[in-house]
C-alpha cells in the first residue's frame, strides 16, 4: 500500500499562472482533505470531500478549488497563483477519525 | 467555528526527563482530539488520540489527558529520547458530518538533548 500519494513534490510558480495538485489515496477512505502549513502555523483545512461527488469549504478556501475525481483521487487547483500562495500543501484521508497525510508539496509563487 | 490554542511554541527538555504540551479549545461541541508529530521535511503522523467520553489515554511513554469543562487537553511524553526531538501539532474537531474538520495548534517544538 502506498498510502495517500502527491505530485509534484516541489513546484515554483509565477503569479498569475495555474496549476493543479494532485491527490490520491489507495487505502478506500471516504474522505479526504486538502490543508496548507506555513510556517510558525498549523496545518489550515482548506477544502474537504466527506465521500465521493461532495465537496466542502473549509478554514481558508479562497483562491482555490477542488475536484473529488472518484474515491481514490482528490484534486486542489490554484486558478491565479499569488504570492500568499506560497506553502506546504498537504492532502489526507480518513474512513472515521485518523488522518492518514501525503508527502506534501511545496509551492513557491514568486 | 473553532479555535485552537497550543503552548508552549518551544520546549527543550533533557533525555529523560518529561515534556508537557499543552492546548485549548473553544468549540465546546468538540469531541476528537487528536496528537500529529512531524519531523523536519515529513509528513504529520498521529501519535496519540482520544475522545470525549474519556479523560485519560496512554500508549507507552505517551499520554494525553483532556479535561471537557476546562476545554483543555495535554500531551505528556515521558522518558524523553533524541527520537522525539521534533514539532508536535494538537487538533479538535466537533462532529459535523462524516468528515472531521480537523482544527489545528499552532505547533510545538520540541527539542531533547542529550
């Protein structure tokens, strides 16, 4: 089992430009998230999907959105990157209560 | 919604000895509350969770204790190792729906030297 996967791992970005993260899970969760950790601070939710076709806004979704693919995958798009963009993004899944984090990717807007 | 405050933001302790974090919450609905540790350039991953129907969880040299009226809840390590140097993230979430809104501390650092 590879647990919850990640790409890219690392990506540099110019303001106003687009790109999507992906997400996919191997464990059959249910749900899964999508947070973003700067440093000093914890992780903030930034979208979530509590089973497949659903999504949800959480602590900070402006400027992004989301795409549940199917029960495996989970897709974060940043549609004009800004530089208070720039952070750790990590997914997770969960089935009742742990949460099980991908890898992270970090992104860099400049 | 709710929010989490997590002290100290730094904490050095020598081997041995034991390590206390502490958080509290505001979302008196909040009934899950678990512990993240992560090392530098790594993944979060739980060490510790409990719920609130208990006061009290232990798992070998760790512990978490949560006190429902106060709306706190502690993490004690004890025996500490070099291996536990690392950043230490508590989380509340309220139960709303089939997913856990995980609400996060601010972080912990903790160092132990040998």
């Amino acid at each position: 089992n590879a647990g919850v996967t990640q790409t890219p791992k690392f990506q540099v970005l110019k303001t106003g430009q687009s790109m999507t993260l992906q997400c996919a899970q191997d464990m059959n969760h249910n749900s899964m998230y999508w947070y973003r950790q700067d440093p000093g601070m914890g992780l903030r939710l930034i979208y979530y999907s509590a089973s497949e076709g659903t999504t949800d806004k959480g602590e900070v979704p402006n400027g992004y959105n989301v795409s549940r693919l199917n029960k495996r995958e989970f897709s974060l798009r940043l549609e004009s990157a800004a530089p208070s963009q720039t952070s750790v993004y990590f997914c997770a899944s969960s089935e009742v209560y742990e949460q099980y984090f991908g890898p992270g990717t970090r992104l860099t807007v400049t | 919604g709710e929010n989490v405050e997590q002290h100290p933001s730094t904490l050095s302790v020598q081997e041995g000895d034991s390590a206390v974090i502490k958080c509290t919450y505001s979302d008196s609905a909040s009934n899950y509350f678990p512990w993240y540790k992560q090392e530098l350039g790594k993944r979060p991953q739980l060490i510790i969770d409990i719920r609130s129907n208990v006061g009290e969880k232990k798992d070998q040299r760790i512990a978490v204790t949560l006190n429902k009226t106060a709306k706190h809840f502690s993490l004690h390590i004890t025996e500490t190792q070099p291996e536990d140097s690392a950043v230490y993230f508590c989380a509340a979430s309220p139960p709303r729906g089939s997913a856990r809104q995980l609400t996060f501390g601010s972080g912990t650092q903790l160092t132990v030297l040998p």
